[in-house]
C-alpha cells in the first residue's frame, strides 16, 4: 500500500522555517510596509516638493490626485513595486486563486499608476490626457481593494483544518485581525463612494483602507513575530 503526501492548503505550515515558506513571509511583509507607508510618503513629499497652486501641506481630494503634486515618484513607485510583489505572489501549493487574485491586483494596481485621474482644482491635467483615463483609473481602483477584500476576508483566513476551534490560537487571532481588516476596507470604500453624491473629499477614507489593507499583509506575514526576533538578537549582540 501506497501513501501520498497530502498538500497542505492555506495555513500557516507547521515547523514555518523553510527557505520557501521564509520568502513568502517576506514577500507579504513586503507588501504590507509599501501599502502603509504610501498615504503618509505622499504628504510628506508633496510637502517638500510644493506644486505651484496646490496648498503645500493640505490635504488634496484623494489619493489619486497626488500623482499631480511632487509626490508622483512615490505615487506610481508604489502602484508599480506592489504591482510586481502581487504578480508574482505565490500564494499556496495547489491553491490556484491566490495566484489569480494577486494578479488581478497586480493589473489593476498598473492601470492606477497608467491612468490618472482628472487633476486637482487649481491645476490642468497632461496633453495627452484623456477623460477615459480617469472612469479607467477608478475602476481599476475598485478591482485593486476588492482584491484586498477578497486576501483579508478570505483568503488568508482559509485553512486545511475546518474547524475553528482546532486550529492554533496564534492562527485564529491572525484570522480575526484579517476579517477586521477586510470590514475597515469595506467600510471605506462605502464612505469613499458616497462622494459621489456628497462631493467630499476621500482622501481619509482611501488612506485608512490603504492602512488596514497594508495591517492585513503584515498580520499574515507575521511581522510582529519577526519583528521580536529581530529585537531578540539585537539584544543578545548587545550583550
């Protein structure tokens, strides 16, 4: 009689420490600390770098709109390095949607940094510009926080053992911390698209959803653990 080895799907693996698992944990990690240092990398820089009819240390309407201001390296660095980091994301042996949703991400996250949206009030948008890069530009915004959604909700939430009360405290307290993510980025996304009828600014909504999706990627690479580790060895060499 013969046995197979049976793939683990979608959970944390058990001993963690191989080169494979160890990447993929930085990979996550990765995406978390460009995820949430983006909202305050725009202010900071459109501070420095003020563009001639924009307040320089106001708020502009949305995110988006910092691809006119001095912030636009960052803007688009971003869009374009999590572009790659979900492209080629992995995800787990045998589990094919996470592959399918990163790239969707992916995609979506190029068509954001292609595409701009119309420029602020005050300034006058590119030659080659189009109105249809904008209805593009926010499309492809909502196909990227859906794909955010989709990673915190459910996808790192999946586990080969069904229930949940089996499973690792430490995994159950990543799983709430993601699915409290996920609500964040819903919530957001309503609040953001009430202006279509109110007309206020989105800025903060899209800068918190920003953060709890970047807080999600962070739980699931589990940075606070390396995080200690990395405090831990510090201390030793300190002795």
């Amino acid at each position: 009689m013969t046995y197979s080895t049976p793939v683990v799907t979608n959970q944390d693996p058990p001993g963690g420490a191989t080169p494979d698992n160890l990447s993929q944990q930085a990979h996550r990690r990765l995406i978390g600390i460009l995820g949430f240092l983006l909202p305050f990398l725009l202010l900071l820089l459109a501070g420095l770098l003020p563009t001639v009819g924009l307040p320089r240390w106001g708020l502009l309407h949305s995110v988006s709109e910092y691809y006119y201001t001095g912030a636009v390296s960052v803007f688009v660095g971003v869009l374009f390095a999590l572009a790659l980091f979900l492209l080629t994301y992995p995800g787990y042996q045998g589990v094919a949607v996470d592959r399918v949703v990163g790239r969707a991400g992916g995609l979506a996250a190029i068509a954001v940094g292609v595409f701009p949206t119309s420029a602020p009030e005050g300034l006058f948008e590119p030659s080659w510009w189009r109105s249809y890069m904008a209805v593009v530009h926010y499309a492809s915004a909502v196909v990227l926080f859906v794909t955010f959604i989709l990673f915190a909700i459910w996808l790192f939430r999946k586990s080969n053992i069904p229930r949940r009360r089996d499973r690792p405290l430490d995994k159950r307290h990543r799983d709430d911390t993601c699915l409290a993510c996920g609500i964040v980025m819903i919530v957001c996304i309503i609040w953001a698209g009430s202006s279509m009828r109110t007309h206020a600014p989105i800025f903060i909504p899209e800068s918190i959803a920003i953060i709890a999706f970047a807080v999600s990627w962070l739980t699931k690479g589990e940075a606070r653990k390396a995080a200690m580790q990395a405090v831990r060895k510090l201390r030793e060499r300190m002795k």
